[in-house]
C-alpha cells in the first residue's frame, strides 16, 4: 500500500512470497493485525514478513510472521504481540 489512509489489512494469510508479503509505504493510521505473513519453503534468504516505510501513527500486531520478519521504520509504527515462526513444518 502506498500514501494510504485508515486501512486495515485483518486476518488474512500471505504465504510463500519471494520479497515481501505486505509493505506500507508512507501510509497513516493503518493497520495490519491478525495476519500470517511467512515464507514457508526452504528458502536459502526468507523475505521480509512486514515492511513500513514512511508515514505515521500504523499499527503491526498479533501477527505470525519469519523470525527476523519485521523491518519497521523508525516512528512509523506501533509494533506488538507479533510471533515469529520459527520453522517450516
């Protein structure tokens, strides 16, 4: 998503993404909650699970994403409660 306002991104699955599986650019007041966001393959470089770049006052929480999976700019988010998966079962 890109310069978006008040949107949310609720209890969906992103699975088996090459890069990315949900980015916020310059976003505000949105939120991602609910969602798996993993890379579930035996992959030598897991992308990154959530990316925020830019904007303010978003919210990333209760989330299953790959461990290290988050890459939040400083000030653009609240981040909590979000699980890193540890594994590919």
């Amino acid at each position: 998503m890109r310069k978006s306002r008040d949107v949310s991104i609720t209890n969906c699955q992103v699975l088996d993404f090459r890069f990315r599986g949900i980015t916020l650019t310059d976003a505000a007041r949105c939120r991602v909650t609910g969602c798996s966001v993993v890379e579930r393959r035996q992959a030598p470089d897991k992308g990154t699970s959530i990316v925020v770049r830019g904007g303010r006052d978003n919210l990333i929480a209760d989330n299953i994403v790959n461990p290290a999976g988050l890459s939040i700019d400083k000030g653009t988010a609240i981040s909590r409660d979000n699980l890193e998966a540890a594994g590919t079962d």
